[in-house]
C-alpha cells in the first residue's frame, strides 16, 4: 500500500533572490496645525494591495498618538440591524456606516499597521442582521465558533475547537432569522438566537438534528431538509426541539425518499427549491443530479437528470446551485481552463444536458438577492446583475474594480471598490458612493481646513471636521501639497527594517533639531526573513488540484510540482494545466516504484532510463522541459539512487524519512499508527519549520487508498497563511526559473 506523507526539511536548495517589500509610505500633506495626512500602501503574499489614507496629528516632533485611518476598505462586508447599518471589515479593523446618519465610523482599529498576511474570514450573518456567526482563529487550523449579538456585541462560544476556514462558517439560517444550525464534532445542531440571549438554551444534546456536517441539513423555503446517508428527511421547523428530544424514537423527520448512493457531507452538496418538490445534488464536485421528491416515502427517488460533467476545456473549482420562481434549476460553476490563465465562471441550465447561458471571466461567487430573484456578480471593474429565471441582464455598474458586495433588500446592492463603497439602486439605476475605500493622496483644503481627496476617476470628496462623512464636491482644491510649515517637516526616508519600502519622519525645524519615524516599528532593524518551499507531489491521481492552483495564485506564491510518470500518462490535460501556471515543473521518476525496495534491482542505467523517460513524456505532453530537480517516490533513496541521478544531470531535493505520515484510517489500525487530521499535521509542520529556520514543506496532491476525513491539500490556504504569519517567506526550490 502506498505510504503518504508530508514532511518537512532544512532548506539547502532554495535559490536567494530579493523579496519585495511590503510597505510603502506616500507623499504627505502637512497644515498649519501640525496635522499630517499621508497614504499607506502593502503588498504582502496573500493580501490585496492598496491605499489607505491615514491623519496624525504632531506634537513635540513625534505623532501624539496612534495615526488614524480615513478610508475604510471592503475587504469583508455584511448588512447589520434590519438593514440599516453596513458593517466593513478589512485588515485595519472593523467599521459601520450608518445609512440613517450616513457617517462611517470604526469599532476597533489596528494599532499599528498590520503586517500579518493573514485573509479575512466571513461571516454568516441571520437575514434580519441581528446576529452573526464567525470562526475566531485560536490556531493555524482551528478557531471558536462564535454567536454574537450584533447590537450589543454579547458573544457566545457554540465550539471551542472548530475547524477554520477563510471562505464558509458551519452555519445555516433560517429565512425567519428564528433559527439556525450549526455542525459540530461530526453532528448538526439547532439553535434559538433569543433563547441564547436570555440565557436559556437547552443542553446541546437535547438539540442534536443528526450526525454529519452543515452540508448535510438545507433550508428550502420555510422547510428544512436533513439527508441521513442516504436518506433524505423533511423536518417541521415547529417540531426541531421534539426532533431533538426524541430522534432515537420517533425518527429524524419525515422522509421523502433515498438516494441511489451515500452521500458524504465532506465532498457533497445538495439543495432543495422552495415548492420542495425537488433535490439537486453535486457530488464530489463532479456528478450532477436532479431528482424529484416525494412525500413521506423511502423509495429511491426518480432521476430527473444525472451526469458527470467533463468538459474539455477545464476542471471544476467550485459550483452553486441556484433555483428560479418555478422551481427549475440553474448551475453556476467556476472552472481552472486546462491551457491556463484566469478561471472561468459560468452559469449553466440543467435540464438534460449542461446548457450554457452566460460566462462570466473570474467571477466571484453569485450574490443573491433576499427573494432569490437577482444574482450579482463582479469581474474585473464592473458589477452585473441577472434575473435568476430568465438569465436576462438587468442592470451594470462599472468604474472600479469591485472587492465585495451585499444586498440591502431585493433591488440594492451595496458594491464595495477598490475606490469607493456605493449603494446601488438597480431598478433605478442610480448609484451614490458612500465614502472612500482608498486614496493615492490626501490634502488639506485651506478653505475649509477639512481633508480632501482626488479618486482615480478625477472625482473629489471631502471629508468632513468630525472625520465621519464624505461628500462629493465639485472640484479639486488649486493648492499643492506642502511637506514643511516653519515648526516641522515631513519626508519619506531610507530604513532597515525589510517589511517597508521606507518610512515617514518628522523633523523639527525650531527648538531643538529630532528626527523621528512617525510609526516607531516602521525604522527597527529586522532579522533576514527566513525562507520556506512548498512542494507537490503529484503520483497518480489529480484530486484537488484546481484548489491547489487557485490558491496559490490567490496568495501569489508558487511552488514546485514533482510530476511521476504515471501522473502524466493519466493525466494529460492536468499535466498541461500544471505547465501553464507560473509554478515549476520537476520529475518524480518515471513510475511510482519503491526505489530502495527488494523487487528489483535499481542500477544507474535503471535510474538515467526512468529519469529521461519521465523527460520525455513531459515534454511530449506540454512541449516544455522539466526541470533538473528531482526526487524518488515516497522520498525513499539511498546514496546510491542520488549518485546516478545526479550524474544525469539532476539535483536531488531531499527531504529526511521519519516525517509526518498523512496516515489513513486503515493504516492507523493496521500499523498502530497515529492518525493525524490535517490542522494536527500543519501545526507539526510550522513547528518543526519554527524550530529549524524554513525547510521545505512536500504536499501530496490526490487522494489516499484508504479513507482520511481531510488532506492538507485541502487546507492548502491554511498552511500558507500559517507560514506567512510566522513570518517566512516562500520561494521556489532550485529558483524562479525551474
């Protein structure tokens, strides 16, 4: 049986090439009042880039206090307290605007300037807006499941060790707000938001719906649908707590019919229209089927329409299942093309064929209006937006490059830019910025003393003297920008710290002469940043691949793929797509053989064969050459093995043996080994990277012979975040060029 692992090395092959740093300090504006606007702009792996604009105010040539941020960016943006209060969520903090006072103001602000590259998870938030749901990050996998009161920010802690995630919350809402489920340890559980907050809830077991994850329960309607292996129930909302009660006696629910196969809430999602006459399931992300339900029956339910999808032209990254009025299916999928390039999005009908209506380039999953009738999606700098039933475009809104959106109701959309956030009429057509999400520079308007700025698009906005409202104005300020005013003067200078490009200081020019950095932490000298690889090991399947090559170009960061022979031979069109990213391509061996094993004999002549036989199938694949790094399958090699090769030509990666196993269950029992889950394993590896200074970190691209309940290739987002965070930089094996 094939022995997987990841595990981990001192890095001795890593090429030493400049990382460029992360943040920049614009030009500033200092007043009369020794009042100084400047700009921030950070270009870390893993985050967006842009422009903050920042106040200080100087008093005895330093900033007298923590500067103050005056844009506010939409990293993450959810709709609070019935839809009045637009809550914005990005590195700096979290911000509200009221729509009602329309002012913006901050519930917590950064310090300093962050320098983690850590993203921003979401938020479930009840569609009433008076609670949310979220995951707090307690380690490199895992967090606390938090319900919080949005008014009050009461918190209350449902799982103190629930798997994280940067894109989904283990939670489902009613329509009504009156409910929602959440999973935990391998269950599904109901809870009452108002009982909680009076601090009365029933003990947990009491409110168990049945085992599984979240995608084992949906809402559809004001109905609720539970699929038990592979038995599909229908539960009275009005009955949840006599379902929790007594589901040993009297059942989970009602049935309405059983699949023709399992269904795994690990890989598969299903969802059911709102007249609950049918179900649509996606399989492993490859199967699709509709299938018709019944009324309290456990007979298998009719087939509408099963097939697998196997388009060409790329592989499936992720899909959403969306319903019209008349309870007819639609699916939106978002595809990696084979010959590479962006992913693709696109809707497509489901009748008895995959009918493609429309195709969206980098699309962003579809925002749903609160009746289901609309679907927004943004590429690039414009925001579209459908009617769900006949696929028509009803409304477009360019300008900016969009960042995130939410809806206020069924005909606004609230559309977070690169610039701006605006609230969007789409029935009228009519869109009003908000206030600003970025700034190149800032000014003082000498008229008025209030701040002013000069968007991309040549508009300006002022901000007013209780530095909580925008408004447009109707032209720029004449005056220029001034760095000096007789006491002090402002200028952007060298540093030894290498996470800024440089730093903003003060200089006093009356009284005695001082220089100081207006962010202290910006001018201390740093360590040399330690450095990591990532590598992956694709043997003999492709499982997981799309997500893996997302995510790294999500981070921008790239790593090695090892290619075994038998990969390529399987895997064509995979294998191109591999070669059409930025990442390196290395050998693996020709075939996914033991080569210290007692099968055969591995002489050099064996070794040069296999090596330039795995050359040869790459390059008539994809037309380009593998690079001259490799290692043996497994990482299994005696001194012998890494002499012939390396007389072929070839450098061998290494990596020690006694690493950490991504063991299977089967294996656990059968070798009394320790099964670890992926967030186990990752925390073992940035430990053992913290303890030797980098290394190289090999993930296994595919699925095990055997059954596991994660892979790290899985959590890939979570690994690379982790490294980032602790302070590593990733950089390929062998150099930018392999």
């Amino acid at each position: 049986m094939k022995i997987r692992r990841t595990v981990i090395a001192l890095l001795v092959f890593v090429a030493s090439f400049p990382l460029a740093a992360g943040i920049y300090f614009g030009s500033a504006d200092l007043n009369d009042n020794d009042e100084v606007l400047f700009t921030v702009r950070q270009t870390l792996p893993g985050t967006v880039s842009y422009r903050s604009l920042f106040y200080a105010k100087i008093v005895n040539g330093s900033a007298a206090s923590d500067p103050r941020i005056l844009t506010c960016y939409p990293e993450q943006m959810e709709l609070l307290s019935g839809g009045t209060v637009l809550q914005i969520r990005s590195r700096y903090g979290t911000a509200r605007y009221s729509l009602d006072a329309e002012q913006l103001e901050w519930l917590r602000r950064a310090d300093s300037i962050p320098l983690n590259s850590m993203r921003l998870s979401v938020r479930s938030v009840s569609p009433d807006g008076k609670w949310s749901c979220y995951i707090e990050k307690t380690g490199y996998a895992e967090g606390s499941l938090i319900f919080e009161n949005s008014s009050t920010g009461k918190k209350f802690v449902l799982d103190e060790h629930a798997p994280f995630s940067y894109d989904a919350v283990p939670v489902k809402w009613a329509p009504d707000s009156t409910i929602f489920l959440y999973s935990k340890n391998g269950a599904v559980y109901f809870c009452d938001p108002d009982a909680v907050q009076r601090g009365v809830r029933l003990d947990e077991k009491y409110c168990e719906i049945g085992t599984g994850s979240i995608d084992s329960v949906c809402w559809a309607g004001d109905s609720l649908f539970y699929v038990d292996s592979d038995m599909v129930y229908k539960i009275d909302i009005k009955g949840l707590y006599t379902t929790g009660l007594y589901s040993g006696i009297i059942g989970k629910g009602t049935p309405c019919g059983r699949l023709p196969e399992r269904f795994d809430s690990r890989r598969d999602i299903f969802s059911v229209n709102a007249d609950n006459t049918s179900l649509f399931l996606i399989k492993s992300g490859k199967i699709f089927s509709r299938y018709s339900l019944r009324n309290n029956s456990s007979n298998y339910l009719s087939v509408v329409f099963s097939r697998p999808y196997t388009n060409s032209s790329g592989s499936v990254l992720d899909a959403v299942v969306l319903w019209d009025g008349n309870g007819e299916p639609y699916v939106w999928m978002r595809l990696m093309p084979y010959a590479g390039g962006e992913p693709q999005a696109s809707v497509y009908k489901i009748t008895d064929s995959f009918t493609p209506l429309l195709s969206v380039e980098n699309s962003c999953r579809p925002v749903v209006s609160s009746d289901g009738t609309l679907a927004a999606f943004f590429s690039g700098s414009t925001v579209y937006v459908y009617n769900v039933s006949t696929w028509k475009r009803v409304g477009q809104l360019s300008g900016e490059n969009m960042i995130s959106a939410v809806w206020g109701g069924n005909t606004v959309l609230y559309v977070g830019g690169d610039r701006s956030v605006r609230r969007w009429d789409v029935a009228a057509d009519k869109s009003t910025v908000l206030f600003l999400s970025s700034a190149s520079a800032g000014m003082w308007d000498k008229k008025s003393g209030q701040v002013t700025v000069t968007s991309g698009d040549g508009r300006t906005f002022m901000l007013d003297k209780s530095m909580k409202l925008w408004t447009e104005v109707p032209s720029a300020p004449e005056q220029k920008a001034s760095n000096q005013n007789g006491r002090y003067r402002v200028f952007n200078g060298t540093t030894q710290n290498a996470l800024y490009e440089n730093a903003l200081y003060v200089r006093t020019l009356a009284g005695k002469a001082v220089t100081n950095a207006v962010y202290p932490d910006s001018v201390a000298k740093t360590p040399e940043r330690r450095r990591v690889s990532l590598v992956f090991d694709a043997y003999d399947n492709p499982d997981g691949l799309p997500c893996i090559l997302s995510t790294l170009s999500k981070y921008n960061v790239t790593g090695t793929f090892f290619l075994n022979g038998e990969f390529i031979r399987r895997y064509p069109s995979e294998t191109k797509q591999i070669a059409a990213t930025r990442n390196g391509c290395a050998s693996l061996f020709f075939s996914p053989v033991d080569l210290t094993g007692n099968a055969f004999v591995a002489d050099e002549n064996f070794i040069r064969r296999g090596l330039a036989r795995n050359e040869d199938e790459f390059y008539q694949c994809t037309g380009r050459e593998l690079s001259l790094l490799w290692h043996a399958p497994y990482y299994r090699a005696t001194d012998a093995v890494r002499g012939w090769g390396k007389k072929a030509g070839y450098t061998y990666v290494d990596v020690p043996d006694g690493g950490i196993n991504e063991m299977t269950f089967e294996d656990a029992v059968n070798k009394n080994g320790a099964y670890l889950s992926s967030a186990q394993i990752i925390k073992k590896i940035l430990t053992s990277l913290k303890k030797n200074g980098g290394g190289i970190v090999p993930v296994t691209v595919g699925f095990a012979y055997g059954m596991r309940a994660d892979y790290v290739y899985q959590n890939l987002d979570l690994l690379i975040s982790a490294i980032l965070d602790e302070g590593f930089d990733i950089v390929n094996v062998g150099g930018p060029s392999d």
